[in-house]
C-alpha cells in the first residue's frame, strides 16, 4: 500500500516543474533518461544516399569540394552542436563544442578506433592488402604504433634528421631560385614560383622517404626522379577521388565501378607498386651491405641503425607489413606537410607586419645566416606559434574520427557503442566564442607568457584545435611534420620577404585534406644577394 500510494504521489506531481526539477537533479548525467539516435537533429536522411544531398545541392554552381567546409559551419549554426549525418551509407554524429570532444578522446580505450572508409576496406578485400598503422585498427594497429612511434615520437630520435633536413632545404632553396620567373611587377628581383605546391611535395616527399629509407630520391635535382614524381601524383588523385567517393555506398560500386571509383583504385595501385619498389631496393641495398649474409630481424634496442633497419630488426613486422606501414607513412606525411607549408606561406604574405616581426624573432637568434636546428627553434617562440595559428584556421583534416568503443551519454543522447563520433575541428577552430576574431591570423594567441604558462588552458579551448590529434591515436608523423615545416619556415624568412598579388584571395577546400582552391602565386624576394644556405 505504502509503494503504490508512493507511485500515486509521483505521478500527480511529476509534472509539477520545481518537483521535476528537485528529482532530475537528484540524479547523475549519466543516470538521467536520455534520448535515442533518432531524437539527433540533422538534414533528413533519404534512401541510399543519406543526407548526402545537403552536400550535392547545388554543386553544379560551385565546386563540391568548396562546399563542404561552409556546410560544416552552416550545419553547426543550422542543427547545433550535436547532429547527425548519413553519408555513404555510414550514420555520423558530429560533434561541435570542445568538451563534448574532450569527453570522447579522454575516454579512449587501450585500442581507439578511428573512421570506417568503406571504399579502402572494400580496395584491401579485393587486392589482398593488409592495412597499416594510419587505417588498421586494434591489435594490428597497436603493433605498427608500437614499432614505428620509437623512432617517429621520441625527441632525441627525430633531432637526428636535422641535418640531412637542413641539406634537403638547401637544395629546395636552391630549387627555387632556379625555377622562379619574373612576375612583371616594378621591381625586378620580385620574382614568383609557379607550382610552389608540386616543389613543395617534392621537399616533403625527399625528407620523409629519407627519415624511412634513409637515402636521398633526388626530388629536387633538375631532372626529377620520374618514380618518385609518380608516386607524387598518385597520391594527390588518390586524396581528390576518394572525397568524390566517399558520398555514395560502396555496395553500389561493387555493381558498378564508375569513372571516378576506377582512379580510386588505379592511384591506390600505383602507391602499393611504387612503395613494394622503394622497400626492394632497400632491402636490396641492406644484403649487399651486409656483405650476403641474411637480414637480422632479431630484436635490437641498437640506436645507431636506420629507421627501415630499426623497423626490421623489430621482429614485429612482416614484409606485407613494412610495405603497408610505409605507404601509410609516406600517404600521411607527405601531402599534409606540404599542404601545411602552402598555408604557411600565404598567411605570410598577406600579413606583412606579422611577417617582420617573425623576421626580427629569427634574426635575433639566428641572425641571417645560420641555420636553425632543434635546440635554437625552442628559442624561437612565434615561429612555433606562427606554424599552430596556420593549423587552427587551416587543419589538415576538416574533423577527428572516432568509433565510440562504450556506450556514451552525450548532450542527453545515449549514443551507442560502435557509432561513428565526428569531432568538427574546422567548427570549432573558427569558434569566436572561444578564438576572438577567428577568421584573423593571430599567432599570439599562442605564445606563451613570462610565467611560461600557455593563454589556452581549458579544456574547450584546448580540445578546439587538435591539428594532430588527441592521446594514443595522436598523429605519429606529428614531431617529424613539425620540425620539417620549423627549419623550413626559419630558413624561408632568412632568405626571403614573401608576397602575394594585390587583392588576390585564396580560399580553402576539401581534396581528402584542406588545401588551397587554386595554384598559389607566391612571390620569393630575395633578402640579399646570393644565399645559397
């Protein structure tokens, strides 16, 4: 009698709000009723192609891969901070506020996932390739990470490549100079380079085949390595057909395999057939160093081996593996670098003061003519900021992926295991609620204060902008990129005032990553006469 006069009691007044109120507080957010994956706002998903049709409308009068940036702020004001996607046949939540991000990467298991690309597991399947440490997930994952982050994510390991870095600069300064015309303007020496972004992939691609294979591919030489340049352009129509793609379900390809889904796979083909080349020789060229004898693959902590020789004499790998990890490697660290350095570039051009005051940063470590290495860059504090302001309003990737490994309560929404979470980096990098002025180039807003304490210390601002990533997922190639684009851009501002046509704007778009919408016509004048450093 006494529960059922209890139950009589809350149900009369449930719906009194004070009451209501008194009782939802008394609980948990995770212990209150959430709502369901249906109760998510979001374009309305159709048959078969989803909500793809929000991102299709109107692509005849402008460029999709313009589009998709604007639609990701567009969506963000239009559904809020949650929303859900159907794209490809794969549901999505799209998350845009930096603590709902910073919920879902603290709570990473041992093994995160990351995105489902339907169209490269169905490429695998078919031509019998196993992934590497960029798509593999799980153990296999684990495995590649483990190997490959002792020589990619330890200081000390990747200080070493400073040098040959600094040579490889050297010839790309070099390069410049040589390829460089006149661009018609009153002065002389204002001189532009036309496809900064080819020479630009041929700096990143001589400096991370290095650091794997330890030799030079002579990228950068007048006659360029034509195996190289392929394996170049290979990649770069691999990023632009699998954004086309990736609207429309893999099952339908599977019927049919379309103009576009066919250079998908001929781009994939053509990186596998050039990487299993690389790795031969190597291979090759490791037997006949060691005089005939077999390659030790027995586990070794010796740090005076190469990287290809470290990752051999792990133990770990097996040929099908190196060649995987390689490919990804080389797929994730070339084009993002270089894209990086595109962006770099262009701020620099149209922020002239800021420019000057990065120039008066390095002279007064460096002076004009020496050349930076790690242990100078740390005393060169706006360049470092100069490099992160260019990744928030430019992040390589448009968002974080992730597959929730646990059931989650979002926002009030139970959000199961195994839905794929978007975590909106472009959103939330341009959120003037959290970055004032967020479309403006404030590399500032980076440099830390005299208490060496950084300006972004909460969790929303520090979550905001992850151009690399969060935890055990965190890019690998992260301090190799970054000390690729420090002695780069030290050595640019050296040698050069970087400008750009009057009145010319650049705008972003998605090609797998965000690069430039049209060829850059940056403009390299010299500092002074004859720097060939």
């Amino acid at each position: 009698m006494a529960m059922a006069f209890a139950r009589n009691c809350f149900r009369k007044n449930i719906s009194n709000p004070r009451i209501r109120s008194f009782s939802t507080s008394m609980l948990s957010s995770d212990q209150r009723v959430s709502k369901s994956l249906s109760d998510i706002p979001g374009p309305i998903s159709l048959p078969v192609i989803g909500t793809a049709w929000n991102v299709l409308r109107g692509a005849s009068d402008e460029r999709l891969e313009k589009r998709l940036l604007p639609l990701q702020v567009q969506d963000v004001k239009r559904y809020g901070p949650i929303h859900k996607q159907s794209i490809g046949g794969t549901l999505m939540i799209q998350l845009a506020d930096p603590s709902d991000a910073a919920k879902i990467l603290r709570a990473e298991s041992k093994y995160p996932q990351r995105f489902k690309f339907p169209a490269i597991d169905y490429y695998r399947e078919k031509q019998q390739k196993i992934a590497g440490v960029f798509f593999a997930d799980g153990p296999e994952w684990y495995k590649h990470r483990s190997v490959l982050s002792k020589r990619m994510l330890r200081p000390k390991h990747v200080a070493e490549y400073a040098v040959e870095f600094n040579e490889i600069i050297t010839d790309f300064i070099r390069r410049l100079r040589t390829i460089r015309e006149h661009s018609g303007t009153e002065k002389a020496n204002e001189v532009m380079v036309l496809g900064i972004d080819n020479e630009l992939f041929k700096w990143s691609f001589e400096s991370v085949a290095f650091m794997l294979f330890d030799k030079r591919f002579g990228c950068l030489e007048p006659h360029v390595n034509i195996e190289a340049q392929t394996f170049i352009k290979a990649v770069g129509e691999f990023l632009h057909s699998a954004t086309t793609i990736s609207f429309v379900p893999v099952w339908i390809y599977k019927i049919y395999e379309t103009k576009q889904f066919k250079k998908f796979f001929k781009s994939f083909n053509t990186m596998y057939e050039y990487a299993e080349l690389f790795i031969k020789r190597r291979l090759n060229e490791l037997e006949v160093k060691s005089r005939g004898s077999p390659l030790s693959t027995t586990q070794t902590d010796d740090d005076n081996v190469g990287f290809f020789e470290f990752l051999l004499s792990s133990g770990k790998l097996t040929q099908d593996d190196l060649l995987a990890s390689v490919i990804d490697v080389l797929f994730a660290g070339v084009d993002t670098t270089s894209n990086t350095m595109q962006w770099v570039l262009y701020l620099m051009a149209k922020n002239q003061e800021k420019q000057e005051i990065l120039r008066q940063e390095i002279l007064s470590v460096l002076g004009d003519e020496i050349i930076a290495t790690p242990t100078t860059l740390a005393e060169l504090p706006y360049l470092k900021a100069w490099v992160r302001e260019t990744l928030r309003m430019y992040p390589v990737l448009t968002a974080l992926f992730r597959i929730l490994p646990k059931d989650m309560i979002i926002r009030d929404f139970n959000i199961p295991a195994g839905t794929q979470v978007n975590l909106l980096t472009y959103s939330m990098s341009r959120d003037e609620s959290i970055f004032p002025d967020p479309d403006e180039f404030k590399p500032e807003r980076w440099v830390r204060d005299k208490e060496h304490t950084s300006k972004f210390n909460d969790a929303k601002e520090v979550f905001s902008a992850l151009p690399f990533g969060f935890g055990t997922r965190m890019c690998l190639g992260r301090r190799i990129a970054e000390l690729e684009l420090h002695l780069l851009l030290a050595r640019i501002v050296q040698q050069f005032e970087i400008r750009y046509p009057a009145g010319e704007i650049v705008e972003p778009f998605v090609r797998g990553i965000v690069i430039p919408d049209r060829p850059l016509r940056v403009q390299f004048v010299d500092r002074k006469d004859t720097t060939d450093n």
